[in-house]
DNA sequence: TATATATTGGAATTTTTATTCCATTTTTGT
DNA sequence: ACAAAAATGGAATAAAAATTCCAATATATA
C-alpha cells in the first residue's frame, strides 16, 4: 500500500449517488462526521441547490464562504471525480422538475381527506398572499416610496409603530434596521409604555407607523402625537380613510388580500424591506 | 460611417429581451426571415430549452447540427454579447429567478434615478416572495402538514417559539390563534426568561418552533429542553440539518428566497395561517 | 505539552469552453 | 449568369473555469 497518501486523494468505498435523493441522504448520514468547511457545504448544497447547479466553482465558493478547492475536496471526499461531476447531479434534478410538479397535483387529489383539506389551507393562504403582491404594483407609486425613503434617511432615530396585527412588520423593520446599522426604536407599547417610549423623539427624527383596518387606536394615537411635535411620519397603511393619513408626511398604501378571516401581510412586509434597505443605501450614498 | 462591417458585428437595434417570455417571441417573430442554420437554431432552443441551459457551446452545437461559432452568432444577432449571456436567460427560467438587478434597473429607466432604485428594490423582495411561496409547495408535503395539525390540534396549549428574524412569525401565530380561541402563549423571552415562560409546560401541551440559519441558539434550546420533557415539537425550519429537526416529532421545511441580504418570510407566514386555522376547525370537530 | 495528522487557504497549473477570425460557399439582386 | 452581400465551417485564439499542489494552520493523540 502507498505510503504518505494525502486526504485531497482520500479513498472512497461505494459512495457517490448519482441521484439528488440518494446524494441528499448521504450528505445527512455524513453530516455529524465532517470537518467544518465540509460541513459548510453540505448544508449551503441542500439549502442552495440551485446555486450550486448553476454556478461556477468561484461563485458558489463566494456565497458559501469557502475557498474553491474546497469545492473539489468536497465532491471528491463524497466520491465524485470532481466538483464538475457533482454538479451534474444538482443540473440533473432540475431538469426533471418540471414532470415532478403535476405529479404532486395529482398525488394531492388522491390523498386522504385530511391532508387534502391541510393542502388546500396553505394553497389559500398562498395564494392570498400572491394576490397582495401582484396587487402592490399598482397601488405603490415609485415617486411617494422614494420621498418616504428620503424621510427616513434624514432622520436620526427612527421610530417604529404597529400593533396587533401589522406588529410582525414592525417587529421586522426593527431587525432589518438593526442589521443595517440604521438607529431604530421599536414602540413595542409593553406594561403600555408606548408614550414614553416616544417621548425622547424630536423633530429631527422619524415615524414609520403602519396600521390597517380595524386601525389599532395607539398607533393612530402616537402617530398623531408625533406629528403635533413636528416629527415627520411616514405612513403604511390601506385606505385613504386611514387615521393615519392625516398624521402622515408620506403615506403608502398597500391593501392586502384575504383568505378566510385572515389577511396576508405579504406585500406590507416587501415593502417594508424595501424601505429599510433603501434607506440604509441612501444614507451609505451621503 | 465604417466601411466593410461583417455580419459577425452586426447592428442590433432594441432587442435582447431579458425573460424568457420575451425571447420566445422574438425567436418566433424572426423566425421566417432568419437564415438557415439561425432559423434551426431558434427551433432548436425552444424545442430543448433545458439542454441550452445546462449544455456547453460545443455540445449544443453538435445536438443542434451546427457549428459552435454559429451558437455565438445566433445569440449576437439576437442582441446579446454571446453565447453566455443568451444561455443566461434559458438558466434564469429554470430557476425561476429575476434577471440580474442591474438589468432590472434598466428596463425600469424611464422614471428619474431615486424612484427607479426604490421601485426595483419593492420589485426585488416582492418577486422573492413570490418566488418562496411558490417552492414551498414542493417541500411541503400535505401528510406532513397534516400530521403537523394534528399534533397542534392535540395539545391544551401552545407554545410558541422563536427568535430574531422569524419572532415575526411566531408573533403573528399569537395574534392568529388568539383570535381563533386557541390557547396560545408567546416565548417572547423577555428579560432572559424564555426557560421560565416554558417551565409549565407538559406532556399535554405542544411547541411550535421555528427557527433558519443561522439558528438562533435559544430557539435550539428551548425546543431540546422541551423535547427531553417529552412535549411534543412541531417545527418550521429550512434544511435538515437545522438543530430543530433532532428536537421535533413532525418538522416542515420551508426554504425562502432572498434578495441581497434579505430572505422573504412569505412562505413561513403562509404555512403559519395554515397551521393555525387548520388546528383550529380540527379542534371544532371534535 | 509535543508530535503526528487532518484540514484549510491560496497561488499555480491545466483543462475546458467561448469567442474571433478568415477562407469558402451559398444566396440575393440585377 | 454575374457580381455583391450574406452566411457558413472550421481552425486559431483568448478567456474562464476547474483542478492540483503545497505551505500554513488547526485538531487530535500520546
């Protein structure tokens, strides 16, 4: 036997699936074993699978944080020839996507009650949620979403406000916020301390309230409160009767669609990260 | 004006669309007025998408019945650079994705420079939620989901669980099933106290936990915590190797799509709905 | 803690792939 | 049928990509 064998050579037994399930089961049962970057890699494969289908070795080495020749190391300590090889099988499974789809719309039809009736739910809920997307095309106009993104990348601190319902948006932006390095204060109105919580805000600052119908009274309130001192608010809200709209400097409006009792929040949300990121590129500008 | 231009550099006026879609039509359009090894090209594409997406140059060419150098002038009389970039296009379809965002920028250029920024970004985060509710319905499997329900719908109370960017979600669940009269509480692990807010806890009840990379680690553990005590966990999360999965008794897995650095939460939210009016009517059953 | 072993990063190399160029053939218009 | 323009084939070249190799680092073992 050789002697000084490296690991870039590492001896592989019955491996390599060529298959996108078998690959997938191989990289699960390995998983616990491998090295870090291994490690990595496996799990950026199965959560990017489209990446890796189409990328380069430089590219996908990029996203996924590691050096190319990892790449390689990688298809080969799973028994390909190399990374090209691997790859094949993440192309080959999407080639056989399309096929696969209708099969599941008929495997749905078939199925249990149960699982019909669950199926469906999640198609609602969904489709609902598409609906409210396409529909924020018409509704949001470039122009006012530029002049709210100009509000908030003057204002020092921005203050965010939503309840109830629309509070997921609002809790969002406050992390969206954070993550981009924009100074942002979530009114989370805990112990009903919203006031207070406002009451450090001043005219070079900021609002972003969002409310829909039935429109929470607290937001509409300290949106009004803010703007008798001055301070500028920037409105997410669905109809031109909002409470809202009086306090707003700007206002967006975004009605979203609904599926039984329950609204999407869909478009409210790509709007918000709309807002946060282009509120931090333009302040990154000047 | 120069003299002696070769068709290898031909003039291109308004073309080259960007989507698939587009591509489509022009070929057909041209289709008639095109020479004989472009026409059979143009056949060829539309006959094989798929191998024009993953092929190379050389590959194609011979698939086809031309010669490699006709690949590139066929994809330049159409208006792109070359063969690559035409192939770019045939890839995008299949991964459903958006055209680069600079290319995005451009059809949008007939507004001024700010709005058009803030308009492709809105364009960006809703086309990623699109995007992530419509794989969802290939990753979610109905007896899945259904098992999932059923384990809600079992439980005296719920325990929701989750951290950072999907507290969101969880939030919503407790909006959502507070509405429709199911117990419900909300690990908002407020001043640390995320082990005590779950310390009552039992058998009888159940967690709902979500929780994407990067895994917050409390999320983790709380979910290990109650699964030791053996409290059924029903989790949302985006990979098998999330640390969720060894904790849970049914997990759904939902991969977002993201734009920059930002993941959609459409799907998670849809799946959420379904979750929680599904629990609902299948405890007004019985 | 010292030593051996595995893992990783990054530059150098090789291979593959796209593109360009030009001579030859085909088509078009007169 | 003839000249001019367009189209084509195929070799030559340039560009991009994958792969290999080795030094540096980290990890495990005694």
């Amino acid at each position: 036997m050789r002697v000084g064998r490296r690991m870039d050579e590492a001896e592989v037994t019955t491996e390599a699936p060529d298959d996108f399930d078998g690959l997938r089961t191989l990289l699960l049962s390995r998983h616990d074993a491998m090295p870090k970057r291994l490690k990595q890699l496996a799990a950026f494969a199965l959560e990017h699978p489209e990446d890796v289908a189409f990328g380069t070795v430089a590219g996908i080495a990029e996203h996924a944080g590691v050096q190319p020749s990892t790449l390689v190391r990688f298809a080969k300590s799973l028994g390909y020839d190399g990374f090209s090889h691997l790859q094949q099988i993440f192309r080959d499974r999407l080639r056989e996507r399309f096929p696969d789809y209708r099969e599941r719309l008929k495997g749905l039809r078939d199925a249990e009650g149960h699982h019909v009736h669950a199926a469906s739910l999640l198609d609602g809920f969904s489709h609902a949620a598409a609906v409210s997307l396409d529909r924020m095309r018409g509704s949001v106009r470039p122009e006012e979403l530029a002049r709210a993104i100009e509000t908030l990348a003057k204002a020092d601190t921005i203050y965010l406000l939503g309840a109830r319902r629309v509070f997921p948006v609002i809790a969002y932006c406050a992390y969206a916020f954070g993550k981009l390095g924009v100074r942002a204060i979530l009114i989370d109105h805990v112990g009903q301390l919203g006031p207070e919580q406002l009451a450090t805000a001043a005219g070079r600052d900021a609002v972003l309230a969002i409310s829909f119908t039935p429109y929470a009274p607290v937001t509409a309130d300290l949106a009004a409160a803010a703007a008798l001192r001055n301070i500028p608010v920037v409105a997410i809200t669905d109809s031109a009767f909002s409470p809202l709209v009086t306090s707003a400097d700007v206002w967006l409006e975004v009605a979203e669609a609904d599926f039984g009792a329950f609204r999407s929040l869909s478009a409210s949300f790509a709007l918000a990260m709309a807002l946060a990121v282009g509120t931090a590129e333009k302040r990154a500008e000047g």
